[in-house]
C-alpha cells in the first residue's frame, strides 16, 4: 500500500532517538501520520519544521497500519516566523487545531488549500492585522470544515436579516435583538464585524480577538470538551 501527495507539516512526536512520527495535512489524504527515519538526526532536524511544505510518499502494507514517510521538502520557511512572535502564535495555533481537530485520513482538500495559503501570507505579509484578520477567516472556515458552521446571516427565531445582536451558544445560530432580548444574559454579543458588511480598513485588533473568543467557545465546547483535552494555550493566547 503507497500513495504519493503533497503535504504540511502539522505535528512531530519524537521516537527512539533519532526517529519521528509526523503528521501531516495533505491534499488528497486529509491528516496523515506516518514514521520517519532519522527525523531529528542533525541532518535532517532543519526540514522538519512545523509549516513546512513537502512532497510525500507514504508506504505500508496494510492502510491502517502506522506507514512511513519519505519525504521531499519543497518550501522551508527558515526563520520567518520564529522571529515575529504574532506569526508564530498564528502557525502555532493553526497547526494545533487541525491537529486535534480532524479526522485522520478523510480528504480535507479546501482547507489544505486555505491553510496553504494562510502560510504563505504570513510569509509576506507584515501587517498584523490582516494577518490577524486571515486566521480569523481561516479558523471559521475550519469550524465549518468539522461539522459546527456559525449561521450568521438571519435570526434563527423570527427570519429576520435585522438587528442581529446575539448567538445561541448552543447553535451557533444568529439572532436578532427582539427575540434575544429576554434571554441576553444567557446568549453570545455577536461582535461587529459580523452583524455589518465592514471593509478591513475599519475593522481593529480588538474586532477581531472578539470573534476569536467566539469561536474559541464552540472549539471547546464541540471538540475539546468531547476528548476530554484542554484548549491550545498558544491559542488563547491570540485573544489577549
């Protein structure tokens, strides 16, 4: 059993004393994991960087089984985001989500693409909020991708496309003032940026962490409550 794919880098874990076992997102093969020779060695430590981008070929003899990787790099970010702390969280946390998020081997092409290109603009881009702004993006698509899609664009109660103030907490539905109104207390302030059509140039940082803490409670609520696991701390720590 062998398959050849393109793949990011997402997850290493150390075995024996120079050996790996990494885990990838791949375009065809969604998360995969597999064990590679000499990982750590000093030879090839420098490739295996979370983020990096590689042409993957990936053998064992049943497809179940734990295969191995032989691995191509095809793009290393060096120290792009080791020296921007802002990017490293951002890498750092993306990586982390999708890692505990999904499903090993279902074909998650359209956010390998979108997590792709997430990468590449931190690589190119120096500007912290729209860096900011794209992970935001790309973290709801990744919410949508496992099954917990914010529908944000009526109030679940009445229709209406008006006044949206709130969120279930329990739907990730939107609703509108009127009906919200007695239950405020107990309902999610839907953040600005998500009741109007505003351009980036008028959104801030503070905008944006508000819809992070957003969607950090349906992460912990849908998927790290139900693994019993705690909520990246790299993470959270994009909120503050």
């Amino acid at each position: 059993m062998q398959w050849e794919d393109k793949g990011i880098l997402i997850g290493i874990k150390k075995f024996g004393e120079t050996d790996i076992i990494a885990t990838f997102i791949t375009f065809e093969h969604g998360l995969s994991k597999g064990l590679i020779k000499g990982g750590i060695s000093k030879k090839q430590k420098p490739y295996f960087q979370i983020g990096n981008f590689f042409n993957l070929l990936w053998k064992s003899r049943l497809e179940e089984q734990l295969g191995f990787f032989t691995c191509e790099a095809s793009k290393i970010f060096g120290a792009t985001f080791f020296n921007d702390e802002l990017k490293l969280k951002i890498l750092s946390s993306s990586t982390s989500l999708l890692y505990d998020c999904l499903a090993e081997n279902q074909k998650y092409t359209s956010l390998y693409n979108s997590t792709k290109s997430l990468i590449l603009l931190l690589e190119q881009n120096d500007n912290n909020k729209e860096n900011l702004y794209a992970y935001l993006q790309w973290e709801k698509n990744l919410l949508s991708t496992i099954g917990f899609a914010l529908s944000l664009d009526k109030c679940n109660a009445t229709g209406t496309c008006e006044n949206l103030c709130y969120i279930s907490p329990k739907t990730g539905y939107a609703i509108c003032e009127s009906a919200g109104r007695p239950y405020k207390n107990k309902l999610l302030k839907m953040p600005r940026i998500w009741q109007y059509d505003i351009d980036i140039q008028d959104i801030n940082i503070d905008d944006i962490k508000e819809c992070l803490k957003i969607l950090s409670y349906f992460f912990e609520k849908h998927i790290y409550a139900e693994k019993n696991k705690p909520f990246p701390y790299i993470r959270k720590g994009l909120e503050n």
